[in-house]
C-alpha cells in the first residue's frame, strides 16, 4: 500500500509538473512585462506574449509585451496607435494610424540601430536606451527639426526617413 502512495505521489507530481513550471513562466512573463509601465498602468493592463496568447487580461487600453526571446530587454507597454504601428512593423507593412500613440519602455532596452528598424547586428548608430517613452504621429513629416542624436540630451526621432519613424523620450 506504501509503495502505491509513493507511485501515485510520484505520479500526480510529475503530471503537474508541467503546468506549475508553465505558470511560473507566465508569472516572470507578465513581471517583465509590466516592468515596462507605470504601476497604475499595469495594473489594468492586458499582458500578451509574442504568440498572441494573453497571459493576463486588462481593460485599460494598455497591451504590454514581455522582452522577446532574441533581446535582452525590451519589454514594452502599446496604446493602440502603438499596436497598429507594431503589426505593420513586424510584417514589414504599411503603416497606417489616425491618431498619436504613446509606448512605455520604463525597464529600457538592449537596443536597437537608430537608423534600419530590421537591423539584427549592432550597428554605427546602435542606441541603447534607458527608461523611456515613444511617440508616433499619424504623419512622419510632422517629425521634421526634431534631432535624430540620441546623444544631445532629449528627444530624438528613431528610424527616421522610413514610415516606421518615432520620436524616443529619455526619461533620465
């Protein structure tokens, strides 16, 4: 009867093994996640892997991604101009927004080349950047006299000449 005991606890644990380390994965998921808002931000946030499964719902308007698996830190927070943008981005598309968008990135970045939004390799302009935020426009040339030098101490717009433009704003 003991060796039955043990065969079944053995069992029902490794059974549920799989779903324990699954949440755990999910719960480190949505921290980094939301590391990239506001506490008020997160808290009512919807939290969606790079797969498009929501791993917590939300119903603020906020979507945060956590880091994807090819950077080191990249988790961010997307109103939805941002996540029309980001579509249109990661399919190589048309972008085509209506309206300002705003992107939290308060845990930073690993970085990104301040120039090709497709660069994979550090670049001449590789930008690594701290807490910040990003703004879209509907229009790019809207952006026209805002600096393109991370360096100068403020904002600066990112991929500038292509229509995936934005404006980064340091927040240190």
């Amino acid at each position: 009867m003991k060796r039955v005991r043990i065969l079944l606890a053995t069992f029902v644990c490794a059974a549920s093994m799989p779903s324990v380390l699954i949440a755990q994965d999910h719960r480190e998921m949505i921290k980094d996640a939301l590391s990239a808002a506001t506490p008020a931000m997160g808290m009512d946030a919807t939290v969606v892997d790079w797969e498009n499964n929501v791993l917590k719902e939300g119903d603020n308007g906020w979507t945060c991604f956590p880091t994807p698996e090819q950077f080191d830190n990249a988790p961010m927070c997307l109103d939805e101009a941002w996540l029309t943008w980001a579509q249109a981005w990661m399919t190589k598309g048309d972008v085509s927004i209506d309206k300002v968008g705003i992107a939290y990135m308060l845990a930073g970045d690993s970085g990104a080349s301040n120039s090709d939004p497709y660069a994979e390799d550090k670049t001449d302009d590789w930008v690594v950047a701290g807490p910040h935020l990003m703004i879209i426009v509907p229009d790019p040339a809207m952006l026209a006299g805002i600096t393109t030098d991370p360096d100068h101490g403020g904002p600066w717009v990112m991929w500038q000449g292509t229509e995936y433009a934005h404006v980064m704003v340091p927040l240190r």
